[in-house]
C-alpha cells in the first residue's frame, strides 16, 4: 500500500500494483499524471510532458514518460524495461516519502503553516474578543479535519487532484 499522498488513493496506481498491470507506453489519465509528478519530483526531468514546468503533467504516457521511468530503474538497479510496475511505482512512493518530495504533502504543510500564522496574527489582533474565539477553535477543527487523519486527507488530495485534471 503507497504511503506518499500523491500516490494514496490512486485508483489506477493502486491497480498497477495489485493486478499486477503496470501504466505502459500508451496509457493516459490521472495515474499516469501522478506517475509524471512522481518522477519529476524524484529529479527526472519530464519537459515535453510538462511543456518546459509551465503544466505539472500531461497524463501521456508517451516516449518521454517511458525513458524517464527507464532512467529512473536504471538509477536505482531495476529491471530497466520502461513500465511502470510493482517495483517501479513502490520506490517511485518511497522516494516522496523523502524530506518534501512529494508536492501533495509539501502544499499541505505550506497551507498548514499559513494557517498557523493567520491564528497567531489574530491572537495578536484581536485577543481576548469572543468572536475571534471562536473563529480560532472553528480553524483549529477545520486543521483537524483537513490535516487529523491522513487516509481522510489523502483521499481527499486525490477527489481534488481528479477534479482539476479533468
């Protein structure tokens, strides 16, 4: 099971790995987006795929996309045969669980932190005042809610990735 947020919860990531039918040349959607997020997050550049880092991903899993996932099991001694499997996907996981690789969790601890400094900034504003009371436990539920539960939050990135990428 994928740790990484970018890959939990990925329908077609998650049937790569169990089915045993790795993303190959050919292949589109929202896993093979991820897959492209994944690799470039892991310092292989994909510029065609990314129209030179103006967009995250195509979701084309074209000959750009299959040299890099061979660079890729190359670089770390895989069987070097351009699909995207069991073994590929589990390091590609294990790579974003390094520092902020993964852009998911990066973006959600920036959101995390610009949270905890509007708090801060009200309690200096407006401290003591009933109302910012409760406007900061409304904040602290909403943190909870959103950054509590890591299966919530990870199935909740991914129904917003598939969102936006449609």
């Amino acid at each position: 099971m994928f740790q990484s947020l970018l890959f939990f919860a990925n329908r077609g990531l998650q049937r790569a790995v169990n089915d045993n039918t790795p993303l190959r040349r050919g292949d589109t959607g929202n896993a093979v987006k991820c897959l492209q997020v994944a690799l470039v997050a892991a310092g292989i550049p994909l510029p065609v795929s990314t129209k030179g880092g103006i967009i995250r991903a195509d979701g084309i899993f074209g000959p750009e996309t299959q040299d890099a996932v061979i660079k890729l099991q190359k670089n770390y001694g895989l069987q070097a045969d351009g699909l995207a499997g069991r073994r590929t996907l589990t390091l590609l996981d294990q790579i974003l669980l390094q520092g902020t690789r993964d852009p998911l969790r990066k973006a959600i601890l920036e959101c995390r932190e610009s949270g905890a400094r509007l708090v801060k900034a009200l309690n200096v504003d407006a401290s003591g005042d009933a109302e910012h009371g409760d406007f900061q436990k409304k904040l602290g539920d909403l943190d909870q809610y959103l950054f509590g539960d890591p299966t919530r939050q990870g199935i909740k990135i991914q129904s917003v990735i598939r969102e936006i990428f449609r």
